[in-house]
C-alpha cells in the first residue's frame, strides 16, 4: 500500500480522507517585507554611485572609480534580488505549481556573476595604471570614501536580520557590507597619500578591493549554482535526516530521499518510507511533517510510505547498464 503526504505553504486547511488519502497543509512562517528596505538602499547607491564616479574622475582616483563601479553593480545587485524577492511571493498558478520561489536562486546567482563581471573589469583598468600611476587628490578620495561608508554601512544594516535566512538578501547584505569595509580601506589610501605622495598605493587599494570582493563573492556564486542544480542545501544535513526518518520503530528503511531549495528561504523532500506494517495515520505523518520543519527547516515534504512487498528503484540513483 502506498501513500503520498504532502506538506506545504498553502493556507491552513484539512481535508477528510478520501480514497485513502489524507492531506494536510499548514501556515508557513510570513516572509519578512524588505520592500522599504531596497527603496532606500537602491535610492543612496544610486545616488552615491553618481557622486563617488564624478569625484573619481576629479581627483584622478581609479581606486574611487573602482569603488564605484562596485557600488554600481551593487544597485543593479539590489534590484535584481529585490525583483526576485517580489515574484517568490507570488501565488502559484498555471504550470508555475510551485510559484516563482526559484528566481530568488537565479538572481543570487546573476548577482554573483554580475560581481565577477565587474572586478574583471576593473582589475583590467587598474593594471594600466600601475606602469605611470596619476596624480591622485588624496583629501577629495578621503572624503568621499567617508561618505560610502556612511551610506554602504546604512543600506547593510537594513538587510541584517533577512541575511541570517535568506541567500538572495545575504547576497545583498555581503556586498554592501564588503562595500563599507572597502570605503574605510579607500579613506585610509587617501589619508597617506595626502601625507606621503604614494600614488601607487592608490592602484594598489584598487586591486586590494578587486581581490576582496571576488573573495566575498566566490561563497555567494558556489551555493547559488548548487542551489539552481538542485542539490541539497548546505545548511542541511542529508544524514541526519535520514536518521530522523527511520528513528521510527515502524519505518524499516528509507529510500528515494532528495532533498533541494525551492528557494532561497525554502527546502523541499521527497521520500519513500518502507513500513511493513502499511500507513500509520495522518497523526503520525503530521508529526514527521513538523520535525522536519523544526529540525532541518525543511518546509514542503512529500513522503511515500510502501510496505516493501515489491522492490522500488528510483530511476536517479542509478543509471541502467545496457552494453
């Protein structure tokens, strides 16, 4: 006898068994609105990133047109996962039965490879610099730089509490707070070269910061890809979710068990118990269903229970040798 349970977001509603089948939905916890959180961080950036490249382009500072660059692709940054955390709210619909929760995985990796894009960039443009390093005006790149830690420092800390959860807003988060730390580096380049006429220091910071950011950058991009390839979230323990399953003493074994983000915020399982003694009731289902939530924050759960009479094989696990 087989029986498929499913747990999911959808609003709270319980329907009596039909068939010999039983479904049960739950409220998810609310997703927290960062909508006023991108307006104002988008809205200095943007701001910020005219002025820095305007200075920049005074003082002569490809340290403070690298930053900028930076906090350019930071803006664009900010809308794509802003964008991305708007359409994950989306109701499902159509042939879109999970929603649009997958696109706040896309956009944390387009802001990745977005960030990459644009270090290449500007390492290129530094290294012309380092043959005849310019003139560069260290008290205007000091204080403009001041100003982007003010502001950079701002726009991360209105991401804090969302970056702790939720891959597409640590990306933003990381990138304006790396934004910060490279300002406070860029304030001290201005400061010697105002007192010691090290102009080479400046294409020096810049590549400092290049360096930096791909640093920062390389964690986002490895889990958005193993998120968009469906692999199981890092923060999980595959093991140990396994070892749950069958802590019962009426689960024999566990097979077919995957486990992959729907989202940045959301982790799904599919499973097929092995319990010889056929379904054990909605009752002992629900309690599987809310451990997996609360031990490994996995929210949408599908487990099939068998009585192991004939041999399943998951068509994934293995492949077929035909020679």
């Amino acid at each position: 006898m087989a029986r498929n349970h499913d747990h999911t977001h959808d609003p709270a509603h319980d329907h009596g068994a039909q068939g010999g089948h039983g479904h049960h939905h739950h409220h998810a916890p609310r997703a927290v609105d960062h909508n006023r959180s991108f307006v104002i961080a988008v809205s200095l950036n943007a701001v910020f990133v005219v002025v820095e490249f305007a200075y920049g382009l005074i003082a002569d500072s490809s340290a403070l047109v690298a930053d900028a660059g930076h906090n350019l692709s930071d803006v664009l940054g900010l809308l794509l996962a802003w964008g991305a955390a708007i359409l994950a709210r989306r109701a499902p619909r159509g042939r879109y039965t999970y929603g649009l929760r997958s696109t706040s995985i896309l956009a944390a990796l387009a802001n990745a490879m977005i960030l990459l894009f644009a270090c290449g960039a500007i390492a290129w443009e530094v290294g012309q610099r380092f043959t005849q390093p310019p003139a560069v005006a260290g008290l205007t790149v000091a204080l403009v730089a001041a100003a982007g830690i003010v502001v950079n420092g701002v726009s991360a800390w209105l991401f804090v509490r969302g970056s702790k959860t939720d891959l597409n807003i640590r990306g933003a988060y990381l990138h304006l707070l790396a934004d910060a730390a490279v300002s406070l580096g860029v304030v001290v380049t201005g400061v010697v070269i105002l007192f010691t006429d090290w102009y080479w220091l400046d294409p020096v910071v810049s590549l400092a910061i290049v360096a930096i950011i791909v640093a920062g950058t390389w964690n986002l991009l490895r889990e958005s890809v193993r998120l968009a390839l469906n692999a199981v979230p890092g923060d999980i323990d595959m093991t140990a979710v396994e070892a749950f399953l069958c802590s019962s003493p009426d689960v024999e074994c566990v097979h077919d068990l995957h486990i992959w983000g729907m989202s940045t915020t959301e982790n799904a399982l599919t499973a097929h118990l092995v319990m010889p003694g056929g379904y054990p009731g909605d009752e002992f289902m629900d309690g599987l269903m809310h451990g997996l939530q609360d031990r490994f924050a996995i929210q949408h759960s599908t487990l099939q229970v068998e009585q192991g009479t004939t041999r399943h094989a998951c068509s994934l696990e293995a492949p077929v040798d035909t020679h």
